[in-house]
C-alpha cells in the first residue's frame, strides 16, 4: 500500500469526523440521533449509496447499498456515543475534534464514528482508484443505539434479512496493539446480567432471632459459593456441554497472541491472577465466565448493627462462549439451585441476554483480512479467535451466517467511553489503507 497516496482521502475523512463528532448523539439521553443519522445518510449518499432510514426504539437504524460485483461486503457500525461526562475532566471540548501530538480527540474519535469516517474514506479512494465504480457490492447497517444495548438490532436483522445478506461482514470495531500490530478479533462472548434474590422476611429481624431463623444472605453465599471452583471453572452440572470446540486454526492463532496480561497484572496490581503464561489468552478467547458484579443486603454502613436481614440480592454477570444458550443456561442454574435446597432464591433476567458469536479462524474471509491488515499496517496481524468482551454479532453469524471479522482503529490508551477518547492519526490513516487493501482484494479474487 505504500505505493499509493491515500493522504488527501484520509483529511477528507478527518473532515467528515470532526462534522460527525460535533454531532452529540448520546444514545442513553436521546441527544441529536435523528439529526445524526441524516448527516450519516448525506455523506453516504454523496458517495453514491441509496440510503434508508428505518425507525427504531431510540434512533433511526440506517441501511445503505452501493456498488457491485464478486464479493457482497456488511459493513456494520453505530453512530451513537456514551455521554460525555465527567465533562470537566475533558482536556478540549468532548465534541470538537482536537487534535495534540498526533492524537484526535472528541466522543465518538474512536468509538465509533471514526471507524464510520476511516471506512468511508477507503470506499472514497477505492471508487477513484477505479475509475468511479466499485467492484464489490457494500451494504452498511448503521445503527444508532448500540451503546444502549442495541436494542432494536436482532429483529431489524430478522426482518431485513434478504437485504443483509452478504459474504463476509466487516464489524464495528478493532484496534492497534502499542507495538503497531493490528489486532483482528473474529468473535465475541455472550453476556447475560442476572440478579439472585432472597427473601426470608416482610422485615429486617433482631441478630438474635438467627438462632432459629435462616438469613437471606446466607442463602444467597451458598448460592453463589456453588457457582464456581477456585480456578473460576463454572461448576454448575451442565454448563459446559454445549460449549463449541475450537478448531485448530483457532488454537494457533491463540498461540500466536503475544504477551500474557502481564502489563495488566503490573498496571492494575493483580494479586489473584487465573491464568498467566500460554494460558492466559486460552482462557480469554474460548473460556466462559461467571462474575459478581455486586452484592446488597443487610448493614452496611460505620461500625455494627446486630441485625438479621430480611432480603437480600446479588448481581451476576454470565460470559458464554459457543454454542452456549443464554435461556439454557438458566434452567440449568435453576436446576443447580433447587437440587440445593435453594427454591425460594428467585432468578431475575436483568436485560436481554446476548448469545456468543464466532468465525472460524481458518475462513477465507478471515484470511482476506489478514492479508488486508498485514498490507495496509506493515506489520503482522494479531487475531484473537473471540474477544473477551461481548456485542450485538450473533445476529449476524446466526440470522444471516455471515462470517464477521473486528478490525478498526482504536488504541489501547483510546479512552474509549471515558473522558479524552482518542484516536492516533496514524491509525485512522491505516484504517484508510486496510479498507483499501480489503475491498481491492475482494473485488479481485474468488475467495477460496
Ligand atoms: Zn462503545
């Protein structure tokens, strides 16, 4: 790619930032969505797209087309943003684009509005490289109410399914490792966020009367005492069972991640590592999860009080690997408790669960990426077969059967969702170059 002068598209697309960043779509307080999903729309059609808008449960979803050919390429991204605040810690206003030593910032620089300017750019430059047109057909979903939980996503993908269709879907997100190695991530783990509730009591009782008594938050530790073992195995009968191997080219790109949390552990002062050495990516790639996230009940303010709690609760977070099922899941923790003893600890679903999705290392997609990734940053990809993290791509992998591939833009000290988010120019301008690498390549090659 270095033969090719991207520079005068990568400040066109810098400029389409700085007009997105201005825009302040914060999902959560429903700020400008609709006039943001218009600016989106305009600079999409100016690229020769046909855009439409669709409504949906907080802001419009956007779905574009353009272009023809061997390949069919989803694109997918969201152009809503987490709030601003704490919005005196911002060195530079959060919604103008500032740019100090190399570095852009404003809310959405990285997540996600810049993945949407650095995509646009390289669609720009493709079509004047060739002559106008495109040679792969792109459809882009666009959302707007990713970071609320993408609620209307998974029906709108169900309902819109003839019109997603497509070979291979370029995902919302991706980053630069500190050392310039792209990081392409090829899944991510479900997540389902639960609360156990116990309640033994109309009110809290005298310490007194625990003698004859159960207490709730008794019940609730044995509960989740039983969840999982010391090395933070699952232990709940069943758990494992439909948990999708992974496939060898899966393992060796694993082995092939560098480092093993190190700089975490040392940043963080770690004291209770579960995994260090070879697995350590293991574990974050393929292994599912289950958290507290919090725990209430009882006294907990200065000194003592002898009280006997009348109810209590615990909140959960579940991390699931393939082919788990979230509504599985729980008739199994449902089983595990009651085998226990433990019926009258009520199970509540805190918001809709997000199975996990992931592509097979070894796809000719995967691999198209690679090549992209390795030609437009100079430097050796690093693929993680899944996140740790989790997102909205089972609908993807599931609804359509598009194999989805994360690369982007982002940095580890990106600052993503807090204060000062920032992209690195260099890697928006590499971004440029993948997209470039990528759809030249998919317009070129039957993949095999
Ligand atoms: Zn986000």
């Amino acid at each position: 790619m270095t033969s090719v002068d991207l520079t005068s598209h990568i400040e066109r697309g810098l400029s389409d930032l700085r007009e997105l960043v201005a825009l302040e779509s914060v999902s959560a307080q429903g700020r400008m969505l609709p006039e943001t999903a218009s600016a989106v729309a305009r600079l999409l059609e100016a690229e020769g797209f046909s855009v439409r808008q669709f409504p949906g449960q907080v802001a419009p979803v956007l779905l574009a087309e353009a272009g023809s050919g061997p390949f069919t390429l989803l694109i997918y991204n969201h152009y809503d943003v987490q709030p601003e605040d704490p919005a005196e810690l911002w060195e530079s206003p959060p919604f103008v684009l500032t740019e100090r030593e190399g570095r852009l910032y404003g809310r959405g620089a990285s997540d996600d509005k810049g993945e949407i300017a650095s995509r646009l750019a390289a669609i720009r430059a493709v079509k004047e490289r060739s002559g106008g047109a495109l040679p792969i057909r792109v459809r882009w979903l666009i959302e707007g109410e990713e970071e609320v939980g993408s609620p209307s996503l998974a029906g709108f993908i169900t309902e819109h399914a003839a019109e997603l269709g497509a070979d291979g879907c370029w995902w919302e997100f991706g980053g630069i490792s500190p050392e310039g190695q792209p990081i392409l991530s090829l899944g991510l783990k479900g997540v389902m966020c639960i609360e156990l509730r116990c309640r033994t009591s109309q009110s809290d009782l005298h310490s007194s009367l625990g003698a004859v008594m159960d207490n709730p938050l008794y019940r609730l530790a044995r509960a989740v005492a039983s969840l999982r073992d010391e090395q933070g195995n699952v232990t709940i009968p069943g758990f494992d069972n439909d948990v999708r191997p992974p496939t060898q080219a899966d393992l060796d790109a694993i082995a092939r991640i560098p480092g093993d949390g190190q700089a975490v552990r040392d940043t963080f002062g770690i004291t209770r590592p579960l995994a260090t050495g070879p697995e350590y990516h293991q574990r974050s790639n393929l292994k599912p999860v289950v958290n507290i996230n919090g725990w209430g009940g009882g006294y907990q303010g200065e000194g003592s009080k002898t009280v006997l709690p009348g109810e209590g609760f615990v909140k959960l977070d579940f991390r699931m690997v393939p082919d788990q099922q979230p509504a599985r899941i729980l008739e199994l923790l449902r089983a595990h408790l009651d085998a226990q003893n433990l019926q009258d600890i009520e199970i509540i679903e805190l918001e809709a669960a997000q199975p996990a999705a992931r592509t097979d290392a070894g796809h000719p997609f995967v691999q198209a990426c690679i090549q992209a990734a390795r030609e437009a940053h100079g430097q050796e990809p690093i693929v993680h077969p899944s996140s740790a993290a989790s997102g909205p791509m089972a609908p993807f992998t599931q609804a359509l059967g598009v194999p989805c591939v994360a690369a982007g833009i982002g940095n580890h000290a990106g600052r993503v969702h807090a204060p000062n988010e920032n992209i690195l120019r260099e890697h928006f301008a590499g971004g440029v170059a993948f997209g470039v690498a990528l759809i030249e390549q998919l317009g070129k090659d039957r993949l095999q």
